[in-house]
C-alpha cells in the first residue's frame, strides 16, 4: 500500500494542473481454467509467467486489468515525439485451486518525454539483450518471478547519441524493495543496465555490447550469526551504496558495520550479464546473434568461468506471398553454466570458484522473489524438483549446475491464427557442493495458439498444451484455455 499510495500522489500531482490533449485507453477482461495429469503444473505453463501460474494444478483464474495513456502537451503546437506522456497500467490476477491466490503483477505510471522516462511502480519487463518472445529466459531477469516495486529512470527503447544515429543507448538504474520474509526483512534491489549500439535504426548490420547488474542489498535478519552479519543487520546505509552501485570496497575490515563476508564477497548479493549482439539484415532473412556472459562475483566479470551464459540466435525470414503458413520467428538457444570459475573457491588466491550461481550465503533464498527464481527458470529452487533431488542443504538453490538446448518458434497461420512452439531439453549436474546423482535429464515442451473469435463481439482465444517428460521433475501433460474480451476502449 505504500508504494501505491506514492503512485496516486504522484499521478495527481503531474495530471491535475495540465489539459490532457489526446488519450488512450482499454480494459480488459480474462477467464481460463489450467488442468494437468499430474499435481504439478508443467514447466512451460508456469515458467517466465511473472509469477501468475502456480506450481499446482488444476487452476481457475481471472485476470482484469486497464492500460493508457495521456498526452500532457499541446500536439497542436509541438510534435508528438516532443510531448510529455503520461501512462499508467494496472493487472489483478486471482487464482482458484489448490493455491488460492490474488495477485497484482502489474500497477505503474510513467512519465516519458523524448527518449527519457520516469517509472514506478510494479512492471513486467525481461532484462537484457535477449529475444523475449520465443526465449527460454534472460540469464539474470527473465519475467519468471512476481515483478519487484521500485523506481527507474532511463531511456525509452534505443536512444541515439547524435544525430547521425550511428550510435544508440538503452540504460535504465531503478531502486527497489524486496518483499519481507520470515528469514529477510528490509532489503533492497539496486539494478541498472547499459546496452549500446554501433549501426543506424536502417543499417543492414548492428553490433550490441553492454551490461545488466542486479543486487539485492542491505536488509535484517535473526537468523544470520556474527560471520554474515552485525547484529542480524546486513549494510544497508546510504553511504554503503557507492560499495553496491560500482561492485567494489571501502572502508575495509575496520568497519565494524560489516563482516569478513562482506570484504570478501562485496556489498550484497550482485548477479548479473556482460552482453553481446550482432543483427544482420539480408534480402529475405533477419539474423540476430546474442551472447549473455553470465557473472556472479569478480571471477566472472574477469571471465574466468568462460564458457558460462546463454547463447541465442534468432531467424525471422521476411513476409512473402499468400501462404496460408508464415514463420515468424525461429529461435535456438543454449545454455551452459558448469564452469562457476572452477570447483574451488579461494578468495586468497586471486579470482575464486565455486560461483554458486543464484546462492548467496546472506541472502539464503536465493536469486528469488516470493518462491520464484528471478533469472534464468532452468536454475531451480530445491522445492521445484523430485523429492530425491531436494538436498538437505540450507541454500534454496539446489540445482545451478546445468545445460540446456531450447528451440522456439513463432508462425501466423491462415491469416489469424498465431502459433507459438516451444522445445527445450536439459542435463542438470545439481551443484559442486551437492551433486545429482546421474545427472538427470529432462524435456519439457509447450504448443500454443492465440486467435480471435466473433463471439460477445469479439474475444480473443488462447490453448496451450505442454508437457514434462524426465528425470528432474514429475511426468505430465497439461494444458490451459483462455478468453479475453476487451470490454472499454477509447
């Protein structure tokens, strides 16, 4: 309530003293049931779905929510690109079933103007240089866990840097809250990325290199003893910020705010990509390569775990004739992350292993948001897997020690009908401290379509069927029915 009462307050304050020149508005409306042969939802219907489908089926849900815009400026006088424009979105999801939920992934304004804008709120977005359609999630910020309040400012897309557009940006920093538990209480999310590119909007080839950085920082907890905290309490001050924002240390060991932990590991749990890209634009095809380094301490921002990270390359062949079947968009993507800089972590000894990725000795539930992996789904919470495989270990992360091939594809058929495939197979190692035994291998799948239906004036159609087929997690088909109907516009 909090942060939603910040947001009314600034709404009223930016809307009430200016005419709204031009608008635009919707609601909507969705009704779906999802049911599975066995108890667990399927990976691919729950997975890099901002946190709205449980892991338990079967499921009714309901989901409403209103989206629009207002321009603050007189486009009469100034041209639309040059207006002040205030939006604002909104979604409830109430879940019926084994897990009774209500939940809100989405309430925000912004404020944007040029290339610039101002948000806050809660907001799904996929972090990184990544396709976020067919993908099988962003290395670091991937859409799969409830979306975390906070506050950013940055550009609105690619922004260039001058006027010959050879040069463009994409950079946001946001300040956010993580959600009290009964382990942590009152810690923070520092976030920023920076995405450059080399090439103009209509140039034939583009080059992409930049960098996301993510850490959860500061906070409380009882449970922590004298190794990890002061107290129980984590640094969390305005002057400890500097330490988070740029990774590094000050004040070393004669600080009686921190522990040895903190000198050693740095300020917080940082996790985050140095990403790479290339799109190329031929005659009858589009090609977009892209690398995701991924980094959970220095030994990865210095390369050392090498071959780590997500590797993606996506084919979207150009519209042509009147086929009644059109590829959209063709994805492969391979995931690795068994290096972690090596087995062994010694600190003293230069660059150290053992990155343990999305665990962190302070923050023990992990690269999490309520129960949901915030990057990557194919590095799993212990609660995700078989009982075999859930290890008696205290850190949440039972498994970030895998590789993974995925394919997806997009397709319009018959002129109205949209089709999304998905394909991924996995071999998952556990972690060095706590290994699977025989590496279990799992294939999990999904088929969907989307079309719109005459009915109640116009809905729209969504049915997926997905399926779990392995070692890692239960056997099972499932599937889910949708119906949306946008019930106001103008």
């Amino acid at each position: 309530m909090k942060h939603l009462s910040t947001i009314i307050l600034l709404t009223s304050i930016i809307y009430s003293p200016i005419h709204a020149q031009t608008s635009n508005h919707q609601a909507y409306i969705e009704v779906g049931g999802l049911v599975s042969s066995a108890d667990r939802t399927p990976f691919w219907l729950r997975a890099n779905q901002f946190g709205v489908v449980p892991y338990s089926s079967p499921v009714g849900t309901l989901r409403v929510g209103v989206a629009g815009s207002v321009s603050l400026t007189d486009t009469m006088r100034k041209s639309a690109a040059r207006a002040w424009v205030l939006s604002y979105a909104a979604e409830a999801v109430g879940n019926a079933g084994k897990e009774n939920q209500l939940l809100a992934p989405e309430y925000y304004v912004k404020l944007s103007h040029r290339q610039i804008q101002f948000i806050i709120g809660r907001r799904k977005e996929v972090i990184g240089l990544v396709d976020t359609t067919l993908s099988s999630g962003s290395y670091s910020w991937s859409g799969n866990a409830l979306p975390i309040p906070k506050v950013q400012f940055g550009t609105k897309g690619f922004a260039p840097l001058g006027r010959r557009q050879w040069l463009a940006i994409n950079a946001f920093i946001a300040h956010g809250w993580f959600a009290n538990t009964d382990y942590m209480q009152h810690s923070f999310l520092h976030q920023k990325s920076v995405i450059f590119r080399v090439g103009k909007p209509s140039s034939p080839v583009r080059l992409y290199a930049g960098i996301n950085h993510n850490v959860q920082w500061g906070g409380h907890s009882d449970y922590l003893d004298y190794h990890y905290a002061v107290n129980g309490q984590l640094p969390g001050e305005l002057r400890d910020f500097p330490n988070v924002f740029l990774a590094i240390r000050t004040d070393g060991l004669n600080n009686p705010r921190i522990t040895s932990f903190d000198y050693v590991n740095l300020y917080g749990n940082h996790v985050g990509s140095i990403d790479f890209g290339a799109e190329l634009r031929l005659a009858s095809v589009n090609l977009m390569f892209y690398h995701q380094h991924s980094y959970d301490d220095a030994s990865g921002m210095f390369f050392k775990n090498v071959p780590d990270g997500l590797s993606g390359l996506r084919i979207r062949p150009l519209r042509s004739g009147s086929s009644g079947f059109h590829v959209d968009d063709f994805l492969v993507e391979f995931l690795t992350t068994l290096s972690q800089s090596g087995a062994i972590f010694a600190p003293w000894n230069g660059l150290s292993g053992n990155d343990n990725y999305f665990n962190n000795e302070q923050y023990k539930e992990g690269w999490a948001y309520k129960n949901h992996i915030l990057g990557t789904p194919f590095i799993t919470l212990r609660q995700d897997s078989k009982p075999e495989y859930q290890t008696a270990t205290s850190l949440t992360v039972n498994n970030n020690r895998l590789q993974m091939a995925h394919i997806g594809l997009r397709a319009t058929v018959a002129h109205r009908m949209t089709l999304m495939a998905k394909l991924s197979y996995s071999q998952n190692l556990g972690t060095y401290a706590e290994p699977f035994a025989g590496s279990p291998k799992q294939l999990s799948s999904i088929v969907q379509i989307g079309m719109p239906l005459s009915w109640l004036g116009g809905l729209s159609l969504t049915a997926s069927v997905a399926a779990d087929i392995g070692e890692l997690y239960t056997n099972t088909v499932g599937g889910y029915v949708g119906l949306r109907k946008t019930v106001w516009r103008r």
